[in-house]
C-alpha cells in the first residue's frame, strides 16, 4: 500500500522533526540555564566580596585618620603605640577569618615584611595586575581543598600616613625596626585577598538549575503531546482516511474494469454467435432468422448501454456532463423505454407493464438523461425479478405541485435494508450477480442524473418481496426543485437512506 506507506512516512518525518527541535531547544535552554546561573553566583558572590572590602577599606582608613590622636597624648607629646593600618586591618581580618566559616581575609603585599603576607599564585598574579595593569580588583572562581572559592583582590595603595613607614628615606628603619621601601603617594602596597566559600550558592543554584530545567521537559512534554495529538487529529487521520478512501476507489476501478471486461464480452459473443450461424446457414427458417436478429438486437442494446453508460460516469467524474434543457413529454419517453425493454423482459419471461397518469404536464428537462434513468431502472427490475414475475413502470403526478414521479416497481428478489443505502454507490453490486452480471454503475448515474435534473432518486425493498425506485423531477427543471423540495423531503424521510 504505497499511499498509507507515504502517509506513514510523513507522519514519521513530522515527529522526528518535532523531536529533534525539542532536543536542541532542550540542549540550549540547559547550556544557557547553566551559563545564566553561573553569571548570577558570580555577581552575587561579587557583590559580597565587596562588601567585605569596604568594610576593611572603611577600618583602614579609620585607623589612618586616627594616627595622630592615637600616637599624640594628652599632654602633646607623641607616643606611636603601634597600632597603623596594617597592623589594626590584618588583626581584624585573622579574627574573621578564624571566627566565620571557612571565608578568609588577607593582606599581601610584595617583599613582605612578615611570612603571613607571602602572596599566593593567585594573589600573586593580582598584584602584577594592579602593579602593571593599573587595574583595582580582580577576581576568579577557585577550587581551595575541594571546594568551591570565590577569591577577590583588591589593590591597596600608599597613604600620607603609611610614608611614615615606607616612604623614603629608602633603606632607613621606620618606628617599627624595618627598613623603609622609598614609596610614594599612590603607589601600590600591596592587595587585600578575600576568600569566600561557594558552596551554598552553587547548592542553590544548581536546585535553581534542576527547577528550571524540569519545568522546561514538562512544559516541552506537554508541547510536544499537544501538538503530537493535533497532528494525529489535523494531519495524519484525515490523510490516512483519504489514503483509504482513495485505495477503496482505485480498487474499486481496478474491480470495476476486471467486471466491465467480462460484461462486455457476454453480448459480444452472443452476437459474434448469432450472426456466425446465419453466415453458415442462409437457409434458416425465417422464424429462426428472426429469433436471430433479435437476439443480436437486444445484444447490441445491451452493449450500447453499457458503453453509454460508462461514458456517462467518466463524464460525471471530470465535470463534462452537459444537460439539454428543453420541453419534454414524459410519455413519449416512457413509450420509448418500454419498446426497448420490451425484448429482454420477453426473454426473461417478466410482465412488463406501465400506468400513465395522463395528467402528467410537459416538463422542463434533459429527456435523454430521464430515458437513461428509467432505462436503467428497468432493465435491473427485469433483471432481478425471477421468469413469470412482474415490472411495472409507473409515471404520474409527484405528491408536491410542480413535480413529477417516475416509479419502477418489480416483484423481483428484493435488497436487504443494509444494502439499499450502498447500492446507489459507485461500483457497488450486492451480490446478486447470477441475476445476468452488471458493472455496479447503473444505480450510481441514475442517482447522479436525478440530482442532475434537480431531483432525487430513492429505494423501497422488502427481501424476496421486490423493489421500488421512485424518482422525483421537478417540472419546471432544476429551479423548480427548490420550491417543491417538501416532496423530495417527505420522500427521503420514508425511505431510509
Ligand atoms: P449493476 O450493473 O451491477 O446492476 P447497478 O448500480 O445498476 O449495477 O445496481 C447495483 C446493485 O443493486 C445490483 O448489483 C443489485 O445487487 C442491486 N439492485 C439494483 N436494482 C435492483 C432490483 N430492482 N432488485 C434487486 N436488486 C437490485
């Protein structure tokens, strides 16, 4: 089945589409989750580290601008009591460091004048950036121990004060015993080192990140289920239903051909037969010859039915079925149906019979298409209607003014109640087809024309019992069909179609 096979096919592409497009949705949304959160641990812990600076910056310059209260008595003479900067920042910074968990506070500086001030690799390459690189702070995320560490730097210069002690001369002891640096206003002494531990913000923010991407698989899920199911409901039914749909009609042409092949050929040959022994044999009696000649007739008619209409449902299929409107005597074409069922209905052994309500008016329509509507009517009737058995073709005045009814009504072999709504299909026989064969298009273009001619065409059987075909014209041609349509309504309640 290549078309359900195509159908199939698409429906795959479609969600493997929808599927990759889920993936790299889902891998970006979780790199760009995970980049965002890094960002937003970096600026928070930032944010912290300088806090902790200014804080230390803010007991720095306290103590700066304290010296000289410090260092000058009451009575004005100047006692240095060794508490500077540095001295009162480092105390404070290893109290904290010893008092908070696991955050550190440093001072460093190059040439250090005690071991606890030796800069590690990173405070190191902190320093070459303020020294060199003229910059004021610097900062990375570490792993100290197994953890994970924030460490931020920040550049700490020469105050007035602090020449007292490092300034020049260069080489001389300042009050503390060691040699002064000759440093000059501004110039870089060396580095406060914050160290604070990230763990609770990487906690958080990995929670944060799992959050975040759960609720995007949900959300992608439920996207994804959605628009699965609309797909299903919009997309692959509807196509596979057309699939079949269409799979049923070329079987059914394939069927259609196999069958018209052998309906064909069944008049063909009775009258390659008939006329071969008249060849053979001119001396035949001339009651025989005639015997002939209508059997060769009634083949022909036969043969030219089925050719007409199998011209008729291919012009039906492509929309070229042209009408010609005109008046039209029912009666005449009634009278003309009869003559040419006449001989089949001989040959079957069916009565045929007709009731004409000769009230019946001229009416406005294609009496071609009625004279196949009827002609095919009847011919199944006498067709399915066993020898001794009875066809009557009833013309009269429809229940509803303005229209007008043709009936063929048999006492035949009837068709069950789940049948008669099939039978009208294209292509479609019930089985019956000991009953003299058929194409299975004869019920569907007498449905066609009907409408065709602004009517209707509808089926009363009782299995066994017979069939009746009623169709409904409107008089006055297809307009007149929307006045009188209460006639086709009543019709189409009763019948059960
Ligand atoms: P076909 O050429 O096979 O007769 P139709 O479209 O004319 O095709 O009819 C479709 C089927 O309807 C027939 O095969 C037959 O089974 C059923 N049918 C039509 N007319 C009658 C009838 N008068 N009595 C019983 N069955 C009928």
């Amino acid at each position: 089945m290549p078309r359900r096979t195509g159908a199939k096919r698409l429906s795959l592409k479609l969600v493997v589409s929808v599927t990759v497009v889920v993936v790299v949705a889902a891998v970006s949304y979780v790199v760009w989750t995970q980049a965002t959160q890094d960002t937003a641990v970096e600026s928070k812990v930032l944010a912290e580290a300088r806090t902790l600076n200014t804080e230390m910056r803010a007991v720095w310059d306290y103590i700066d601008a304290s010296q000289e209260s410090i260092n000058i008595n009451s009575d004005g003479t100047y006692d240095f009591k060794g508490i500077y900067c540095s001295m009162a920042g480092k105390a404070i910074a290893q109290r904290f460091t010893r008092e908070s968990n696991g955050y550190t506070i440093r001072y460093v500086r190059d040439n250090p004048r005690s071991s606890t001030d030796v800069p590690d690799r990173f405070e190191q390459t902190a320093l070459n950036h303020f020294t060199v690189g003229g910059s004021t702070e610097y900062y990375e995320m570490a792993g100290q121990e197994g953890r994970p560490v924030f460490r931020y730097a920040s550049a700490l210069t020469i105050k007035r004060n602090c020449l007292e002690c490092h300034g020049e001369p260069a080489g001389t002891p300042d009050e503390t015993g060691f040699l002064r640096e000759g440093m000059q206003l501004d110039d870089v002494a060396g580095a406060v080192s914050i160290t604070i531990p990230v763990d609770s913000y990487v906690e958080e923010s990995h929670a944060e990140f799992l959050r975040s991407v759960a609720f995007f698989c949900v959300l992608a899920a439920a996207i994804v289920t959605v628009l699965l199911l609309a797909m299903k409901r919009w997309v692959s039914s509807p196509l596979e239903q057309a699939n079949r749909q269409l799979e049923r009609e070329s079987k059914q042409k394939s069927d259609f051909l196999a069958v018209m092949s052998h309906e064909l050929r069944t008049p063909l040959t009775s009258i390659i037969a008939y006329t071969d022994i008249w060849e053979k044999d001119k001396q035949t009696d001339p009651a025989s010859q005639e015997r002939f000649v209508r059997e060769i007739k009634q083949s022909s008619s036969q043969l030219l039915e089925m050719v007409n209409n199998t011209i008729d449902v291919a012009r039906l299929d492509s929309g070229r079925l042209e009408l010609q409107w005109d008046e039209v005597d029912l009666l005449e074409v009634v009278g003309e149906v009869l003559s040419t069922s006449t001989p089949l209905a001989v040959k079957r052994g069916v009565n045929l019979r007709h009731e004409i309500d000769y009230e019946v008016p001229i009416i406005h329509s294609d009496d071609e298409a009625l004279r196949k509507i009827l002609l095919n009517l009847t011919s199944n009737a006498i067709k399915f209607t066993e020898p001794g058995g009875t066809v009557t073709l009833a013309v009269g005045l429809g229940e509803s003014p303005g229209w007008v009814s043709m009936e063929v009504r048999d006492t035949g072999i009837g068709i069950r109640p789940d049948d008669q709504a099939r039978i009208f299909e294209k292509f479609s026989q019930v089985g019956q087809t000991e009953h003299g064969g058929g194409s299975g298009i004869g019920l569907f273009l007498v449905r066609s024309l009907a409408e065709e001619l602004g009517g209707m065409v509808t089926v009363e059987s009782k299995l066994g019992r017979g069939s009746t075909f009623t169709v409904l014209i409107p008089a006055g041609g297809a307009q007149g069909a929307e006045e009188g349509s209460s006639a086709a309504d009543s019709l189409r309640e009763g019948d059960g179609r």
